[in-house]
C-alpha cells in the first residue's frame, strides 16, 4: 500500500515518473482486463492510460525483435522449441464439447553457446553433409558408424603414480560414497568427512541469457509443422535462405550455409528433425534441405530414452517378467498397486524413481 501510495504521489508532480504504473499497466494488458477499467485506474494514478500501453508494447516487441536477430546473426545461438496446447474457452456455455477451441501453438527459446564457443567450432556444415547417410552421394557407400567406444577412445587416460586411470579412481571413489552411504554403521560415521572427486576438467558455471521467441500459430507434431516451426524460428533469428535475400542486401557473415545451427527438443522432435533432414536430402540448397539442422537432445530427454529403454526390454515382454530376479519382480514388492500401470503406460517419473530406488537397495544389500 504504501508503495502504491508512494507512486501516486511520485506521478502527479512528474508525469514521467511512472515506473510503477507502466509496469502494472502492462499487467493489466496481459490479464485481459476492459479498456474502461484500465482507464479508470490510469486516471486514478495507478496505471498509465491504455494508448500508452499499446505503445510500450510496441517497443517492447520491436526491441525483442533486434535482440534476437542480433543473437541469430551471431551464429552462436541454440534454438529450443516445445509445442503449447492452448483452450480457449467460450463465454457463453453450450451443451456439446468441441475441439475447436483448443489451439495448438509452438514456442521457442533462443540462447548463446557459453563457454569460448566461437562461428569456426560450428563451421562444419559442408564435412558433416559429406559423411551423412542422407546424402544421395552415399547410397552406395558404406559409412562409418560411431559408437560410444569411440568416446572413451577419445581422450585417453595417462596412468598415475599408483598405477590407475581417472576413470578407475571414479569408480573407486563411487564404491566408497555408496560404503559410506548404505553400508555398516562403522562405514557411514565417515560419511560428513567424504569429499566430491577431484575435478579434470571442470566446466565453469556461467549465466546464460534467454530470449524468448514469437510463439507461433504451428501445429509441431507433424513433420511439416516442424518444417514451418524451424523456418519461422530461423527467420526470428535474421538466419535467411541466401537465396532469396536481394544482392544488395546479402552479407557473407549472416550466411549460414557453411555453419550448423542447433536446435534442442523432445525425442519426437529429434525424430521428426531426423525425417526432415531425410525427405529433404535430395534438394538442391543448404537451406531447403535443411543441412544446417542438428538436434541435440538435453539431460532429461536422454533419461526418459533410457527409462523407456528399460520398460521395453525388462517389463512390457511378458517373458521379462516372470523370472524371480527381473526388474518386475523387484518391482511387485515395492508397488504392488501398481503392478498394471507398471506393465502399461508408468510415466517417467514413476519409472525412474523404481529404477533408482531398486539399484540403491541392490547396492545396499551388496554392501
């Protein structure tokens, strides 16, 4: 209240003094409240009158705009999207249900690659389409597969003074956390006095800036929803198909044929992204083939992959479930209500949490 007060007073001696009730006044705006009761309150000193509103708006907009084309431009940028089910009620109540007020929209993040990430680390566009399984020149050719062997391969361990690798010292450390955690009580007295295992190669904590994008009137569980999704978020960013910008306005370093640009999702966007980059392989450009386009899924998206993984091989066979030491078995005893949604459709967090909750007792029971 004082607050309010304070800012009335502040406002009637200087009209641009007026933090509080632009602020509030674009609350207003966002909420849908009436123009006669946004007026109401302006002329009471609360909020800014409604002309005033729609210009800030405007700003606001125009200035988000820029950013994001000055971020895009930078061809340093990650693209985030997820779809948005929006329900749009009626204001005058019927007997018969419809879906067509239920809307389906798609929203985008845009944000910068941290971490020393310059346009030359993402300049392999041209490379990745020569050992791409989609390019029409490799039907014939045997390409060759990655797997992650060829990770651990990557950066090779040199031996210490004891004779041990970085990686078994992490394993020596995880054996002795899970000792002092769920073994005898002799053990957990040192729990207090554990350290966290000493760091190689630390990656810095940084803070990242995010920017979000237009949300966009697209439908992205389709492949050709997807397709106007990634068109419409790269056009947000001032990433245009070279072709059809006009000769006078062309600029080399806004040209991402040469970079790659990654886009983060659910798995049914990676996969749909896979389907895009597969249909459109035997375009002629970059930009209508959608070269420049990688997926990269996230953290929690790799999780819900493995725990689906899991539930495929050890619970929705019937076979996997009938021997005493499976996964289901363990899993009767620990939710025995929950034996049928267990077999059917658990959900991630119901899985993962069985899954975590068995391997601490069979590490418990271990020790």
């Amino acid at each position: 209240k004082r607050t309010v007060i304070f800012s009335i007073l502040i406002q009637s001696s200087c009209q641009k003094a007026n933090t509080f009730q632009s602020m509030f006044g674009v609350f207003l705006h966002a909420c849908r409240t009436p123009e006669k009761v946004i007026e109401t309150l302006a002329h009471m000193g609360i909020s800014v009158s409604t002309k005033t509103i729609h210009y800030s708006i405007k700003s606001l907009s125009m200035n988000a705009r820029r950013a994001l084309q000055e971020l895009g431009r930078t061809m340093r940028a990650a693209i985030a999207y997820d779809n948005v089910d929006v329900m749009l009620r009626r204001s005058v109540a019927v007997v018969e249900k419809s879906n067509e007020n239920l809307r389906h929209l798609t929203s985008g993040l845009f944000f910068p690659l941290m971490h020393g990430v310059t346009r030359e680390h993402l300049k392999y566009s041209k490379l990745l389409w020569e050992k791409s399984p989609f390019n029409p020149a490799n039907a014939n050719a045997i390409l060759e597969k990655k797997t992650y062997f060829d990770l651990l391969r990557l950066m090779p361990d040199e031996l210490d003074e004891s004779g041990t690798t970085t990686r078994d010292c992490f394993v020596a450390w995880l054996y002795l956390r899970d000792l002092c955690t769920y073994g005898p009580e002799y053990f957990r007295a040192f729990r207090p006095h554990f350290a966290d295992p000493e760091p190689i190669e630390a990656i810095p904590v940084v803070k990242t800036d995010i920017l979000p994008a237009y949300a966009m009137e697209v439908n992205n569980s389709t492949t050709s929803g997807n397709i106007q999704a990634i068109d419409n978020l790269l056009e947000q960013g001032g990433i245009l198909d070279p072709d059809e910008i006009f000769e006078q306005d062309y600029n080399p370093d806004f040209d991402v044929t040469d970079y790659i640009v990654i886009f983060h999702g659910d798995l049914g966007t990676g996969e749909r992204i896979r389907s895009i980059r597969q249909r459109r392989s035997i375009e002629d450009t970059v930009y209508d083939r959608k070269q420049m386009v990688f997926f990269c899924p996230g953290l929690f998206h790799c999780k819900m992959a493995c725990i689906d993984t899991l539930h495929r091989i050890f619970i929705k066979p019937e076979q996997g479930r009938k021997d005493e030491s499976s996964l289901m078995h363990d899993a009767k005893i620990l939710r025995p209500k929950e034996t049928h949604i267990l077999t059917t459709k658990p959900g991630f967090r119901r899985m993962h949490q069985m899954v975590v909750t068995i391997k601490d007792l069979y590490v418990y029971f271990y020790l």
